[in-house]
C-alpha cells in the first residue's frame, strides 16, 4: 500500500516482519511516529515544511499499519520503541522524535532506553501512561475493537477524535486509514494493538534526560483533562507545554500552524544540545 499523501515507502527488517518509512530532506534527523489506527500521512501538513527549514525528515508506520508488516507476533510501546531505535540506528541520529499518542509513549521508551540517539522528544496528544479505565470499560472496548467489526467502529469513533477544527483532508485520510485495515491481517494487527498498556512509558517517563516538548490539543477527548495531564507528563519529565487551541487528538493535522510553531524553536535548542 502507497498512501497518496506520502514518499513511496522503504522497509526496514525487523524480527517478525518489517517496518515502512520514507526519508527526505538533509540535515539533523527528524523521526514522526503516528498513533494507534494512525498513518505515517497524519504528519502530512507538517512534514514539508520541516524539510524546507533543513531537516532530513522520516516518518514510519507503526508495525501492523499502513505499510508495514501485519505479521508481528507482538505490539506495545516496548515493541515500537525497538522499531525507533532500529530505525534511527538504519539511518545515522541522534534523531528527534516526534511521536503522537501511542507514538509518543514509544518514543519515551526509546529515549530512555537509548539517550544517545534521541536529542528531543515532541509528544503530541500523548499516551505515556494508563488511564483510569474500569473493567467494564475495558470489556467492552475489546469487544468492540475486535478484528471482525474493528475497522468498522474505528472509521465511525475517529471523527469524534477530531475535536475543532477539522483539516479538509479529513475524509480522505480516513479513507485511506480504513483501506489499509481492509488487507488481510491487519484489522486483526490493529485489535492488538488497541490491547496494549503504556505501564512501560509510565516507567520510564522520569528516566529521560532529553529535551521534552508536550503539545496538546485543548479539546482532545481521549483525556478528561488535557491540560492537567500535559502539565503532569511535563512535570515528570522536566519538559514544557503548548497547548493547541480549536484541537483535539491531532493538532498536526488541526492545526498544523500552531504546531510548527512551537517546533520550530524546539528544533534548533534540541538540534543545538546534541
């Protein structure tokens, strides 16, 4: 599959199965990680813009999505994060990260367990830790997200994470989105990923010694508080907030302005520091 907001991908070996990148651009590395039921497109507003400023820019797929393999025996931060660190190992770092949702708490995992190659971390609408989810809830949500009906309910849950603003792009990435997950194998990748705990980012949140930008969307829904739980992430990790207005879960997409914004200043501090 060749989404048609991205560079044709290259493919990285893994043990289970490969992971799908593109690379562009020249200069410091910048590694974008999607979130769970995401595509490596969701930085598509951003991206170019990023290689234009003088960074060499690579955006993956989290394994069992889009390009890469559905033939992994397992899924999780822990896991992603390996796939980080193969991957910027592959393409010469330090690297900055900028990692969305599930992405973020990999990337967590990857700084801490390798801080030689992660010179600054980005965490968009950040999972790094487990919410406080009731056995119920949880029940039911596997249910819900189980492979036959997955990629049904996840096409009709994913407006609701878009919060404001809407890009205008939002239907056809959405599109593309539920096309992947039609190929056989990955609705059932994805409803293993949805099974995963982010204990192991909650973990080693503390234990990162890069720098660390947190950037939330004011609406997004996935937490009861948003800015509470950015001022918590960045109180732990000793990193600072930007909060996006008139967004939700993907401010990259949102409010792709806002977004740079912030990045830009980041970028050169961290770029600088390593």
């Amino acid at each position: 599959m060749n989404t048609t907001n991205t560079a044709p991908a290259s493919h990285l070996d893994r043990p289970g199965g490969r992971i799908s990148f593109d690379v562009s651009g020249d200069g410091p590395l910048v590694v974008l990680v999607p979130g769970m039921g995401d595509l490596r497109s969701t930085y598509r507003h951003i991206a170019p813009t990023l290689r234009h400023l003088g960074y060499r820019v690579a955006a993956t797929d989290l394994r069992g999505h889009g390009d890469s393999d559905a033939s992994f025996d397992s899924y999780g931060d822990v896991e992603t994060a390996g796939d980080l660190i193969a991957l910027i190992d592959h393409l010469g770092g330090p690297a900055i990260v900028v990692g969305n949702s599930m992405g973020a708490g990999a990337a967590v995992c990857a700084a801490a367990e390798r801080p030689e190659l992660v010179a600054g971390l980005v965490l968009i609408g950040p999972f790094v830790r487990d919410g406080s989810v009731g056995a119920v809830k949880r029940a039911l949500l596997r249910i819900a997200m189980a492979p036959p009906w997955a990629r049904r309910v996840w096409g009709a849950y994913l407006p609701s994470l878009y919060a404001g603003r809407r890009p205008e792009d939002f239907d056809a990435h959405r599109n593309e989105i539920l096309a992947s997950m039609r190929r056989p194998g990955y609705a059932g990748a994805f409803s293993r990923t949805t099974r995963i705990t982010h204990a192991p980012a909650a973990e080693r949140l503390d234990q990162v010694r890069t720098p660390v930008l947190v950037v939330m969307g004011e609406l997004d829904p996935d937490f009861e508080d948003p800015r509470s739980e950015a001022d918590w992430i960045a109180g732990q990790s000793g990193g600072a907030v930007v909060m996006v207005p008139d967004s939700g879960h993907y401010p990259q997409s949102q409010q792709p302005e806002e977004v740079l914004a912030a990045l830009r200043d980041f970028l050169v501090e961290a770029t600088r520091g390593a």
